[in-house]
C-alpha cells in the first residue's frame, strides 16, 4: 500500500477521478497539487485581478469535484473537463454582474524606480504596451478573446480548447486567428520593424 500511495504523482488526472470518486483523499490531494495554481491564475486573469474573489472560484471548484466526483464524465478529458467547469463558473459571475465586453482586469503600473541602473525608457515602452495590450485584448468580443487567452495564457491545445469550449476545432483556428490578426494589426505601432 505504501508503494502504491508514492506513486500517485504517476497516475493519470482521469485515474485519479476514479480514484477519488471511491473516496480516496490522496487522490484528491494530488489533483489539487496539479491544478489549484493554474486555476487560480485562470480566475484572477478572467475575474478582474480580483485574489479574493480568485481563491473564493477555486474554492468553489474543487468543492464541485468533493461533492459530486461522478460529474466528471470519465470518458473526456479531466484537464478539458475542468476548464470547462471553471469557464462556465466565469461565464455565470459575468451575468450576475451584467459584465460583458470593455471590462479593465488591469493591475495599476508602479512608476517606482528601484534600480537606477534600468533602462527607464525600456521599462516605460514595456508598461505602455502592456497596457495596449490589455485594453486592446478587453475590446475583443468575448468569443476571440477567450480563446486567445485559453491557448496563450492558460496552455490550452486547439484540441482542449475546442472541448472546454464545445466547438469544433476549425472554429477554434479561425477564432485564434482573428484574434492574433487582430492584436498584431491592433499594436503595430510596439513592432521594431514599424520604428524604422
């Protein structure tokens, strides 16, 4: 037994729902290893930077899988199948907020200079496209954002993307590819080649 318990870090996310739905604790225990800081970095992104209200989602999300373990349709994916759980969570606070589009998740910029030695120009150039960035991304209707953000700030495959989404894969390239048509047309004027 005692083998078997230094292996969990071994088994499959899917193994390990089965395994959990018997009651197993350590089961649990390593699924939350595994996804408790992706889930919340996916909160706090999707929920305007809020870390209360980002531990409160995850919370929630893994009291989902306590609670009702047989949820989990163990012939999909568990990585798919949680980020859906956890979009739909997302989804459902953006209605009860009356949330949409143009909505600003951003962190206020500190000016603070710690090192004299920085190149102050860089760091202004790198704050002012970071913040192009987000308002440009914020301006994208939900659809092509949500994707972009699946695949580049989460990791997602076009193949994850497209079950946690319930789409079909042709939809999820065309969607990332506006979305990266978009933003590069959006902030031409941060590409080097456009200073010349």
């Amino acid at each position: 037994m005692q083998i078997l318990r230094k292996k969990y870090n071994t088994f499959s996310d899917e193994e390990l729902m089965k395994l959990h739905s018997k009651g197993d604790k350590l089961a649990f225990d390593e699924i939350y290893m595994r996804y408790s800081k992706a889930m919340f970095s996916f909160f706090k992104r999707l929920l305007w930077q809020d870390v209360e209200k980002s531990e409160d989602f995850v919370h929630d999300l893994f009291a989902k899988i306590i609670q009702k373990p047989e949820s989990f349709d163990q012939e999909r994916s568990f990585k798919t199948w949680f980020y859906s759980v956890a979009n739909n969570m997302v989804k459902n606070e953006y209605k009860k907020q009356e949330i949409r589009k143009n909505t600003s998740y951003r962190i206020e910029p500190s000016f603070e200079s710690k090192d004299e030695s920085k190149n102050v120009f860089s760091e202004v150039h790198d704050t002012i496209f970071g913040e192009a960035f987000e308002i440009q991304l914020n301006e994208m209707d939900q659809k092509h954002s949500e994707v972009f953000k699946l695949r580049h700030f989460d990791g997602l495959s076009i193949k994850e993307i497209a079950e946690v989404l319930n789409a079909n894969e042709g939809t999820i390239k065309s969607r990332l590819f506006y979305a990266t048509k978009y933003l590069a047309e959006s902030l031409k004027e941060f590409n080097p080649v456009n200073e010349l």
